[in-house]
C-alpha cells in the first residue's frame, strides 16, 4: 500500500513539473516579441495586477514580500533537514518525492515571477517607448552634461539643511510616493497604481549584500534599505516604486527614479536625484576620459564631496564575501532577464539622460 501511494504521488509529481514546466516554456517564447508584451502585458494584464496587488498590500505597514522571503528561507532549512534524515534511513524512493515537490515549488515561482511582473523586462526599451534613442554623443558631449549634473548637484547640496538631513523615513517615503504620482500624471509613459515603498525587514542583512533596495514581484512591494545615509534613500525610493510602473531593467529605474527626483520641490530628493546622477556620469566619464574626469573632481563641492566620502565608509564597513556572492548572483540573473551587461545595466542609465540632455548641450 505504502509503495503504490509512493508510485501515485510520483506520476502526479511528474505530471505536475511536465505541465509547469510547458507553461514556463511558452512564456518564455513570447520573450522574443516585445510589442505582443508591451501591448497585450506591460499595458493589459499588468496594469491590471497592480490594481489588485498594490492597494491590497499596502495595507500592511510591514514588508509581506519579507516575511513570505523568510518563510522560504526557514522551509528550506526544514528541507535540508528532511532531506538529510531521508537519506541517511536510506529512503531513497522518498528522497525523490520530496525533491519532486521542491521542484514543483521552484517552478510556480518561477512562473508567478513572470506572470506577476518578470515579463516587463522583455517590453521594447524606455529609449524606444520615451524616444530617446539617440545614444551617439562625444565625450566633450559627456563632460559638458557631467558639468551641468555637477553644477546642479553643488546648487541642491548648498540648499539642504540640517533639518532635511534628519528628515524620518516616514517623510521620505511620502516625499518619493508624492513625486512619483506626479510623474505619472504628467505622462503616461511613467503610470503607476497605488505606488508604495516599506523599510526592508531583511536591512542587518541585505548591509552585507551591499543593497540599497529591491522590489518583491510576487507582492508588487517596493523595499528598501532604511539605514544607508540619508541621502541616497529618496532616490532609491523612487528608483524602486518605478519597478512598480512595470520598468524592469535597473538603468530605466535609475532614469525614472532621477525624473522623479528632479521634478520633485523637496530639497532632500532632488539632491538625491542629481547626486546619483554625478556617481553615474563620473564612473562613465572616468571609463571613457580618465583626464576629463580627473579635470571635474575639483568641480564638485566639498559638501557633496563628503557625502561620497560618507557613503563610501558606509558600505565599506559591510563588505565581504556575501556581498561578493550576492553581486555574483545579481549579475547572472539581470542577464538571464533581457540585461546582457549585468551589473553594468546601472551605468547604462548615462545613455538615457544623454539622450535627454542632447538639445541642451548642443544650444
């Protein structure tokens, strides 16, 4: 009785992975069409996830994303655990089974990922849908828009007072989720559904992996670090409420994120915004232009100067191995995800402003 209840669970199990594992194939077929993703997911079906999704969860003033993340994490411990016990009893038939489930699991996620939000990152790129595809400019060019986010980041940094440096996440959050909802109404390429973003549960820990937040696709929550300095939290906010918009790769929500920023009135962000902007812009320029960056550093204030200095320490004080491994892991799956540069995906964020400052430095 017990070997056929074991045989009856195997072919369920089986029929089970065969039929996800089509459906997963299938879906990954439609990668290869982004105007299909772009007119029947990224303008139909997730619009209408995130109607559902985002007001529900924004009712919890924790993380949800979180807490289901630490759920996982603790049955996959009980799993080892099961696992080992099965094995060493020589269970062999329902080791099988198990994996067979854990399998099962793997693959819902996986297919909840894409469904839920994954398949925005196969839509045409924001430089097609914003038409801002002119990605052809000179390094004078570079230099002259890394002057102006330098001069722009100098002015906001000089208008930032002591009281908007103690500003509490709270004020934060509502300062990212109000200048997100004015993006979106003055374009429809930056919609967005009851935008959110939480502090992470997961912050002693996400430290350590060098991460200043993410975005939960199973529960459309927006997370991030609330213990990075307090400056390159209202950028972050929007950078990741902008993922809720359905922008997928991480230099279209580094852009958004510094629209947001910029069009906002409170001090705080749009120096947040612009102080990205200058990280961004002197990382290309220094690849490009060693001299022409060495040339700007003496630009930049000492205030914001310091502030590059602050958070440097910061991370510094958590880096390690699992910030190594966690970067190693990161970059494979933007790869796997229609993002073939990986971690350089971040940098690609200069070609999209370049493209928006191209009139301008041509004036």
């Amino acid at each position: 009785m017990f070997n056929v209840n074991i045989s009856k669970k195997v072919k369920t199990r089986a029929i089970t992975i065969l039929a996800l594992a089509i459906a997963i194939f299938l879906l990954m077929a439609l990668a290869d069409h982004p105007l299909f993703i772009e007119r029947y997911y990224s303008e139909g079906l997730y619009p209408f996830i995130c109607h559902i999704l985002h007001p529900v969860f924004n009712l919890f003033p924790f993380s949800v994303g979180d807490v289901i993340y630490i759920g996982v994490i603790a049955y996959l411990v009980y799993a080892l655990f099961k696992l080992s016990k099965l094995a060493f009893k020589k269970q062999f038939k329902e080791v099988g089974v198990f994996l067979m489930g854990i399998l099962i699991g793997v693959q819902t996620g996986i297919l909840i990922f894409y469904l839920f939000w994954g398949m925005n990152y196969f839509r045409p790129s924001a430089g097609e849908r914003l038409n801002l595809r002119d990605t052809n400019y000179t390094t004078a060019d570079l230099k002259a828009v890394t002057t102006m986010l330098i001069d722009s980041a100098n002015a906001c940094r000089a208008r930032v007072t002591l009281t908007d440096l103690s500003q509490s996440n709270n004020i934060i959050y509502k300062t990212a989720i109000q200048a997100v909802s004015k993006l979106s109404a003055d374009s429809v390429n930056f919609r967005t559904y009851y935008p959110g973003i939480k502090s992470s549960i997961l912050t002693p820990i996400i430290n350590y992996m060098g991460t200043s937040g993410y975005y939960n696709p199973f529960t459309g929550e927006a997370q991030m670090n609330y213990e990075m300095p307090v400056f390159d939290r209202p950028v972050t906010a929007c950078h990741e409420m902008s993922h809720q918009m359905g922008y997928g790769p991480e230099d279209e929500a580094n852009f958004v994120g510094f629209l947001a920023g910029i069009g906002s009135k409170d001090r705080l962000l749009r120096y947040s915004a612009y102080y990205l902007a200058v990280d961004e812009f002197m990382h290309a320029l220094r690849y490009r232009d060693s001299s022409a960056n060495n040339q700007l550093k003496p630009r930049i204030s000492t205030a914001v100067h310091n502030d590059f200095k602050a958070e440097r320490k910061y991370w510094l004080a958590y880096q390690g191995k699992a910030d190594i491994f966690s970067s190693l892991f990161y970059d494979r799956f933007l790869k796997v995800n229609n993002q073939p540069q990986g971690l350089d995906t971040y940098n690609r964020m200069v070609l999209l402003v370049m493209a928006m400052y191209g009139k301008k430095v041509h004036e």
